[in-house]
C-alpha cells in the first residue's frame, strides 16, 4: 500500500512539472525499478527509487557541500546507469531529491531538478488536438490498468469539463445536483481514487469538448481497442456505421440492439440521427462508466440501456415494438437456455437461429432486421435449412452481404456476413441485393461512407431499393428469389450466372458449368483415426503429406497391423486425396501410381472418386487447387484457430467443368509447366549439391 502511495505521489509530481511519459514498477533491459521518465521516442532519460531514509541522506548532503556519497544514493546511480539514464531520484512519497552524474569525477551530483533535453513537454509538442487527446488518453491507460477505473477517469473529465465541478466533488458527490444519480458510478477504494486523482491532472492541458464527438469516440476507441483480450467479440466502428446506414432508419425510428456487445451499433445511431429512441440490452459485464461516456458525448436525454437484460430474457420494459432490430447473432453455441418454451417449440440447435427467429418476432411488422450472422446459417443444410424456411415464410430478404473473414480479428476469426430483413412477405418476387466484400480495406472510423467499397456499395442499394436499379460489378449485384438454392445463400455463388471463365488461359476464353463436388463423384470418403508407429510398415497418409498437386512422400508415416482400427480407408490410384485442415485445407493431389500398395489416409483426409465420364481426375485435382474453388474452401471452413472442411460442405463445393476435350487439353498445359518445373528442380538439387561438397572440402583443407 505504501509503495501505491508513493506512485500516486510521483505521477502528480511529473504531471505538474508538465511530463507525462512514467511507469511505474518498470523493467528495463533487464533491470526492475520503481518509476522511470521516457522521452517521446521512449528512451529513460531518469529513474526514480523509493526510500524511507530520505532525512539521513539529506543530513549527509549537506555534510559534504551537496556531493551525495550516501551509499543508497551510489546505489541508484549505478541503476541509472545500467538503464542509460544520467538523472536519478529518491523520494519517500513526500519529498523527493534529485542527481545527476558529475561529467568529471563520475560520483553523483545532487541537483535542484530534472531538466531533461529530450524531454515530453506539452509545450513542446506539435501535434493536432485528436492527437494530443490521444497521447494523454494512452498515458492514462498505461498507468490506470484496469479498464473500468480507466472509463471512471474519463468520465471525471468530461463531467468537470462540462459542469465546472472540481473531480474532488464528482467523486465525493458533494453539490453536484444532475450528477447526483450517478454518483455510485465513482464507488472506489482509497486507493482508486488516489490513482484516479493522481493523472486525472494530466488531462489539464487539453479540452475533449473542443473536438467533434465521433472523432472522440473514435480516439478513446483506439486506445482501448489495443488492450482488448483476444477471443472476445468486437464489432468495429465501421461495421457498425455501415449496418445503421444499410438499415432505412430516420429521425423517428425505434432501434434495439438486443445483443449488444461493445455498444457501438447504438451510438453510430445516434451518431446518424440525433433523435432517436433507442434500446442496448446487454449485460452486467458491460462497463457502466463507458456506457456513461458514451451517452454523454452522443448528448442523450434518456438512458439508452437497459441494465440485466438480454437477449435470453428480452422481455421490453416499454410495450411498443421496435421499428429496427440491429444486432450482432451470438456464435456457436449449441442447445442455448435462452427461452425454455421458444427454444422447445422451434427445436433449434444453434443459437444464432434462435436468435434471428426472436428478432423477427420483436421487430413490428414490416420492420427491418440488420444481423451479424456466422456463414456456416446461410450454407447449411440438414435441420438448419428450417431456418432459412422460416425466413422465407415470415420476411422478405433485401440483402445478403459478405463480409472479408479478417472483419473481427484478433477477436475471432469466424466468418460473417449481413443479412437485412423487411419483416412481412412480399406478394411478388423482389430481387435480393447482394454483395462480396472480400477485398474491402477498411479503418476503424465512424464514417463508414469514408471507405470507397462501402461508399459505392451503399449508394448501389439505395437505388436498388428506390428505384430498382444498379451498376452490377464484380462486388455487387442481384440475384431473383427464386433462384436461391435454399441450402445455400452465400453470395459468392450467386456472383454471376452459373457459369465461370477461366483466367490465364487465353485459349480456353469460354464460359464452363459449374457443378457441385457430390454430382461428379461416385463416393466421397474421410479417413479414420490411425496411430502412429516409428517401428510400424503400413504406409499412412496425413494432411501434412498432401501439398497442392503433389504428394510429399517423405511425409508419409506409418504403423503397426495391430494398431489399426476396425475400419480404414485406403486411397488408390486415379483418386483424389484433399487436404481438410489446416492451412492447406483444401489441396488436393491426383495418385498417379500405386506408390503403396496399400495406402491408407487418416482422419484429416478426403478421398474423391471422379465420374470419369464427367470429369478427368487429373484435371479434377488442378480445378480444386484453382483460386476460383479456394475461395469457396475458405469460405466453407468451419473452426476459428484451425480451419477444417466436412463432408457436407465438401459436396457442395462448385467445380467449372468444361467438355472432356478440353480438359485434356488443360491437363496437357499443366503437365508441361509441371515437367519444366522438375527439370528446374533436377538443376537446382544438382548445383546446391556440387555448392556442399566444394563448402565441405573447403572445410577439410582448413583443417588440414
């Protein structure tokens, strides 16, 4: 406790004298120290050591005419310079004393105060405002480690900027009349609010109402976004700007979003148009310091959160419906307890198909629904597909979008896209407005319409849905309701017609077939588990031997008679093997030859038996490698940190499939680059091995 005290006390100390880049209970090249002052190119110009002996080293000052030969004092001194540093300090959280290194003697020098050259001055600083709020904000976080007391910091800022009551009193409670209500928000320890009270100061030298309020959000968003633990989701500002402007909301709109998760779709509402009512249902987890922030800066009369609610129990404290229900599904979670007698009544295994169901139940009718959904709803089959059916028979589909898989990473790396409903069934057939956002750049901003894709994307569907008409292009287009296969709605595979070109082979310029993996195959198997055994004969195929069009034999594996399972599957020649996990998922190699006799395949592996009358093998296996059918095995992948495709999204795989005679000629274009391919390889394999034996006989000389 006494060594938080005398943080506190060096934090206000530096504050004060206008320097803002400390840490303390710092480790530098190895070294721990108490606190340490960095200049702005994050070089320890001083270091700080606590002492209770301050009293008996000044005594032994003032012995010696000022020369500090106290020996915690040469101590420190060594430390100091151990980090590089030429000032030092000891302080016992009251007082504190300073030194120097004397240039000539080399003994410590005591001095009056730090005067550093590289200093981090606020004077000094030419930066932009957004820029200089930035640096304080991080300087604050990186002392204020807990985000909640972080957001309480904050908020103590902008309620002193705004109603003129020293942070003393907010904290206090004491006459703060409309702040009254929340004064529980600042219930801290003794030892919060010292630190609170400690770099609340920093933040003198700048004004956060002297900004816009979107390029503050946007500014404490970045800051916080850098301390966000891996895993939990995040819908970034973008997303949620351009989901509230997909949505045809205006000033009288009533928006929920019953899932919410970091509450950014409600504020890029408001951020959009200032007089809505809206609603967050979420949970306790979310910081009530942040939502307070949030409400603040948007300028918001009535809360717009509902505490303890959620989209299990998402029963409304007001009656009326919502116009809008904007939200993000949650993910993956199998036989959900959310509502007992719903969840029995639709049988739903995932709760994001419950969740989209709930919504459309809540909204009102012809309101419209904006979901986050996981790509795996919208391809699959089995009992998912009454998902979709209930969709079809309840709303009408404006726009299925396609986000890039990197949308929420670091925070998950599951595949989404947007789906927007209009609750109530059209009496005709309207086109679905659909989009791939694959190669989308974005930035994590507020104005979404910033981002040329989006901005061209946006103003295609709002003429689509005011005047019927687009500019069909490579990222967006329309595809009629009557022919969305039902088991898939993935907008890749409605991008043009269900035909494809073939790039890169001026010679075939033609348009082929797309057919689906199951239509071309006789049998599709997957491998069985296999142990492994060095001392084993039997030859076993994994996916790490398994490369694009090629095996690599060296890592086949192999294992005993008796360590084989009641059922195994075995490859042979003229079939194709796919790789089904891992960074290789979906590379597929044609055998060639009988190279063993038998050859078995492991669990991670996929064998495919080609039609011959429809497709050649040889060719089968180059079409799989083509950048055309990776995208769909991205896509299709299922696993957040371990990308694997199953047999039921194996089926659904598209191929282009021209006649027989072109694939043959194809093969034969392949199989030339692939022979000059080998021949290089011959070459090279010879030239590093002559380059060995004349670096090895080098070698004997020398020993010699």
């Amino acid at each position: 406790m006494q060594d938080k005290m005398i943080d506190h006390y060096i934090l206000k100390y530096f504050s004060d004298l206008g320097y803002y880049n400390i840490r303390t209970n710092v480790h530098i090249n190895g070294r721990e120290v108490d606190a340490a002052v960095f200049d702005n190119q994050g070089k320890v110009v001083s270091i700080i050591e606590y002492t209770s002996s301050i009293k008996n080293i000044l005594r032994d000052i003032k012995k010696i005419d000022g020369d500090g030969f106290h020996p915690l004092v040469s101590n420190v001194q060594t430390r100091a310079l151990e980090v590089g540093a030429n000032y030092f300090a000891l302080t016992n959280g009251e007082e504190i004393i300073w030194f120097t290194t004397d240039e000539e003697t080399g003994f410590p020098r005591a001095t009056s105060g730090p005067d550093f050259t590289l200093s981090t001055k606020n004077k000094e600083r030419k930066h932009s405002l957004k820029e200089d709020i930035m640096f304080f904000l991080e300087k604050v976080k990186e002392v204020v480690k807990d985000e909640n007391l972080f957001f309480k910091t904050v908020l103590l800022k902008l309620w002193n900027e705004h109603y003129g009551h020293s942070i003393n009193n907010i904290i206090s409670n004491r006459g703060l009349g409309p702040l009254l209500d929340n004064g529980s928000i600042f219930d801290s320890s003794d030892e919060e609010i010292n630190l609170m009270l400690a770099v609340s100061s920093w933040f003198d030298q700048v004004h956060f109402g002297d900004i816009y309020p979107q390029e503050f959000l946007e500014t404490l968003d970045q800051v916080i976004a850098k301390n966000k633990r891996k895993h939990s989701i995040f819908i970034p500002r973008w997303l949620s700007d351009f989901m509230v402007k997909l949505s045809d909301i205006d000033n009288s709109a009533y928006i929920w979003d019953i899932n919410a998760l970091n509450g950014n779709i409600i504020t890029a509402a408001h951020l959009n148009y200032k007089n809505l009512t809206t609603v967050e249902y979420t949970s306790n987890k979310v910081s009530t310091p942040l939502i307070e922030i949030e409400n603040f800066v948007m300028g918001t009369v009535e809360k717009r959160i509902i505490r303890n609610q959620t989209f299990e129990t998402a029963k409304p404290k007001i009656e009326e419906k919502p116009s809008h229900i904007i939200s993000f599904s949650p993910v993956g979670k199998r036989n959900p307890k959310l509502d007992v007698q719903l969840d029995k009544r639709t049988k739903d295994t995932y709760s994001e198909d419950f969740f989209l169901k709930k919504t459309l139940e809540l909204v009102k009718e012809n309101g419209i629904v904006t979901l986050l959904i996981p790509d795996s709803l919208l391809y699959s089959s089995g009992k998912r597909l009454r998902t979709k059916q209930y969709i079809l028979k309840n709303a009408t589909i404006k726009a299925i979008i396609s986000l890039p898989r990197m949308t929420f990473h670091p925070y998950s790396e599951v595949k989404m896209s947007l789906i927007i409903l209009k609750k109530g069934i059209n009496s005709k057939s309207v086109p679905v407005f659909m989009a791939d956002l694959t190669d989308l750049v974005f930035k994590d901003t507020f104005h979404s319409m910033e981002i040329p894709l989006l901005s061209k994307v946006m103003e295609n569907y709002k003429s689509w849905c005011k005047e019927g008409e687009i500019q069909e292009n490579n990222s967006f287009w329309v595809t009629d309701l009557n022919q969305l296969n039902i088991e898939n709605w993935i907008p890749f595979y409605y991008k043009s017609s269900e035909l494809y070109t073939f790039d890169g082979f001026a010679d075939f310029d033609v348009v082929y077939e797309k057919i689906p993996v199951k239509d071309l195959t006789s049998e599709i198997l997957r491998g069985t588990p296999i142990k492994i055994s060095p001392e084993g004969t039997i030859p076993v195929l994994g996916p790490a031997g398994i490369r694009p069009l090629h095996l690599e034999i060296s890592k086949i594996q192999k294992t005993l008679e008796e360590l084989l399972p009641n059922r195994i599957v075995q490859v042979e020649k003229g079939e194709i093997v796919i790789n089904n996990i891992g960074s290789y998922v979906g590379a597929a190699s044609y055998i060639e030859d009988n190279y063993y006799n038998p050859l078995l395949v492991n669990q991670h592996v996929i064998i495919l038996k080609p039609l011959k009358d429809k497709i050649l093998p040889e060719y089968f296996a180059i079409v799989l490698n083509s950048e055309y059918v990776k995208s769909q095995f991205k896509i299709r992948s299922t696993g957040t940190t371990m990308p694997a495709i199953n047999l039921t999204n194996m089926k659904q795989i598209l191929v282009p499939v021209p006649t027989i005679e072109i694939q043959k000629q194809l093969v034969e274009e392949v199989q030339k680059l692939k022979n000059i391919q080998e021949k290089l390889q011959l070459e090279l394999d010879n030239v590093k091995k002559n380059l060995d034996m004349i670096v090895s006989k080098l070698k004997v000389r020398e020993e010699e």
